[in-house]
C-alpha cells in the first residue's frame, strides 16, 4: 500500500460541500468514510469532477437510518444515493471478494452459470474493497481526517504512465461483469490512456458476453461511452476490440449493399458530430445520434417493404418506422421519449423533401436539417441538395 500526503488545499478545495458534510458526519459516528473513485483521479489529472463518490463501512440499510435523504438502489449491488439540491452523492459500502466467507446479516452474492455476478453485496474493509474495483486509476481513497490518498493497488503510478490496468484476474473479472469491459475502452478514450496487454487481451474473445448484460444497463453505459464528447474515439476503441456489435447490434442488420457503404460512412460522422455538439453546444440530446445510426436501416427497410408487400412509400415508411423503433427499444433500450424525438427527425426529412413548411423550429427539427445536410455528403446526391436549397427559399417566403 503507497500512502501519498496531499496538502490540505490540493484535493479537499475541489470536494463538494455536500460530500464533505457526509464525509465528517460518518465520521463522527464511528464509521471509517473515503472519497473515492474517478473524482480524485479527475483532480489529479487537472479535470472538473463530475461527481463524488463515497466508500464507507456503514451498511445501505445503516446509511438509511442515519441520513433522511437516502434512498437504496440496485440489486445486483446495493448502494446508497444522498438526495442533496443539485448534486446526488453516491455511498457504497466496502464490499469483499466473492469467495470469501462472511457472516453478516445484509451480506449476499450470486453467481450465474457463466460466472456473471447476479449479486454483489458481501461487505468487507477497505483493503478487501478495492479488489472489488474495476481500474487501478478508480481504486484510490481520500482520507478527510489525514488529508491521504490511499492507494494500495498502484494507481497514483498508472496516472503518470497513463495506462488502464485492470485489478485482478482480467478474464475473471469480465465474467463477474462484462460492462467493466466497456469502463475500460470508455476510460481508455476519454482520458487519452493505453490499455494494458493483460487487460486488452481478453476483450475481444469475451466481447459476446454483452449479451448477457440487461438492456437497460446496457443503454445507460452507451450514454456514456458516446454521450462524453469522445464518443467517436470510443467507437473506434470499440469496433477494434469487436465490441460495438454487441452493445450495438441494430445497427449491424444486414442492409442491401447499396447502403452498407453509406451506413459505415455515417457512423463516422455521427459520432464525430455528436461529440461537437456536447463539447461546444448548451443544449444537447441524444436522438440525433441514434436517428443517423439508424437512418440507413430505415431506408432499406422502406424499400424491402415497397418491394415486397407492394404498398405505397407513406405505408411502407409507416411500418418501417414503428418496426425499427421496436428493435431499438428491444436491443438497444431506447426509452420512449426517445424513441418519439427519433421518429420526430426522421419524419422531418420528408417534411423537407416534400418542401412543407416548417413553422415551428425547435432544437429537434435543426437536428433533422443536419441529419439531411449529412446524407447529401455522404451519398453525394445532388438531387437532395437541390431539395434542400428548394425548401430554404420557400421556408425564407
């Protein structure tokens, strides 16, 4: 175990007010509380922390007693959110490694057949909580009585090499759970770090393991591998570790070979796109990038349905659009809202081609004008861009 003095200005200006009180008030009953996680690795690197995380060796359940604002979340492993104004804290308990033997009264693990940990919620101490940890760079711990990092699995060392080293087994710990899989491409992309050969060399053999993973959980973890501003570096991170199929598989349906050209074309540029409106727009949501992922399958699916059930283009866009949308729900577990803001810019595209006019311009319909700016590009239409300056001149009117 390294321990590294800090002075008192250094770590514990940048520590919200909030985690501070939680931190003093644990103490102060008797509980051994840490900051730990990603907001001492963001102050260390000189970034802005998002949030902070605290470990502690109170319970969920003696967390509850002890701050009104509490509320237990999860099953697979329970932990503890302190409900302030504008800033949520998030509480764990040290948890132990799941093979050792406890006898607790809130103390619970399984296991699936594949080695998939359903539940996770043996307690521990802090020196068994750390294996518990995904990354080096994540398992370091702010002591407020001391003003100490405690780092006991070296990675302070992993920070200034700029490496994401895995703790423990890699195979192992991907079983346990195949989301740490996508921590590591997320963490490697956002921060700029190699991936070590230990914990890269599994990735692709274990990459079907996703499949195994809730597709809730799986959204909220595309949100933010591609919600960050580095969402293009992450796909391509993904798409070398075989990766993105799986968290993705949507938008790797077979489509006419006409399309795959312009559906490899596009994902590249969404991406790109989307990362430039968080790092540099106010306002942003994630429909735009999902309603470009999925444009191509739309228009092949409109043909195939033409073709096949000899209907109308208005019919066949119909059917397409709600039998995509129910995929996307069902793979990729888009929620509702944004499953309507998706629908919302593809219909727009025909607004644009039929040069309705558009009254009301919010957010959604600049989006749609984009996405059609983006297909011209890509398919070098023309005929698309003659449209377009069409509907400009009428819209102007």
């Amino acid at each position: 175990m390294t321990f590294l003095i800090k002075k008192k200005n250094i770590i514990f200006k940048e520590i919200s007010k909030n985690s501070i009180k939680v931190l003093y008030r644990l103490n102060k009953l008797g509980y051994k509380a840490y900051l730990v996680g990603g907001s001492i690795r963001d102050i260390l690197l000189k970034n802005i922390p998002k949030d902070f995380d605290i470990s502690t060796d109170a319970t969920p359940h003696e967390l509850r007693k002890i701050f009104k604002n509490c509320r237990l979340i999860g099953r697979r492993f329970i932990i503890v959110h302190l409900i302030f104004p504008k800033e949520i804290i998030e509480v764990s308990t040290f948890r132990t490694h799941p093979n050792i033997k406890k006898k607790k009264k809130y103390n619970s693990q399984k296991k699936h057949t594949n080695g998939m940990l359903l539940q996770d919620n043996k307690y521990g101490k802090i020196e068994e909580d750390v294996y518990r940890r995904d990354i080096t760079i994540n398992a370091l711990y702010y002591n407020i009585k001391d003003f100490c990092i405690y780092d006991y699995v070296g990675g302070l060392n992993d920070i200034k090499k700029k490496i994401i080293r895995l703790i423990g087994h890699a195979e192992t710990r991907y079983r346990e759970d195949p989301v740490i899989m996508l921590r590591v491409i997320r963490f490697s992309a956002h921060l700029n770090m190699n991936i070590t050969k230990k914990t890269s060399e599994p990735l692709e053999r274990l990459s079907h393991l996703l499949k195994n993973v809730p597709v809730p959980r799986l959204f909220n973890e595309s949100i933010k591998l591609f919600c960050s501003g580095y969402g293009y570096q992450t796909y391509k991170k993904l798409k070398k570790y075989s990766l993105i199929q799986h968290l993705l598989p949507i938008i790797f349906l077979n489509v006419r070979k006409k399309y795959q050209k312009f559906s490899k074309k596009i994902r590249k540029e969404a991406f790109k796109r989307n990362d430039y409106k968080i790092l540099y727009n106010s306002q942003y949501n994630p429909s735009f990038l999902f309603s470009a992922l999925l444009w191509y399958l739309l228009v092949d699916t409109i043909q195939k349905n033409i073709e096949k059930k000899k209907i109308s283009y208005d019919q066949a866009y119909y059917f397409s659009v709600k039998k995509i949308l129910k995929k996307s729900s069902a793979l990729l577990g888009i929620p509702k809202n944004l499953l309507i803001y998706i629908s919302k810019i593809w219909s727009y595209q025909k607004d644009i081609e039929n040069l309705y006019f558009i009254k009301k311009k919010n957010i959604i319909f600049f989006y749609a004008l984009e996405l059609f700016n983006l297909r011209i590009i890509i398919e070098k239409n023309s005929n698309l861009k003659k449209i377009l300056q069409q509907w400009k001149i009428k819209n102007k009117s």
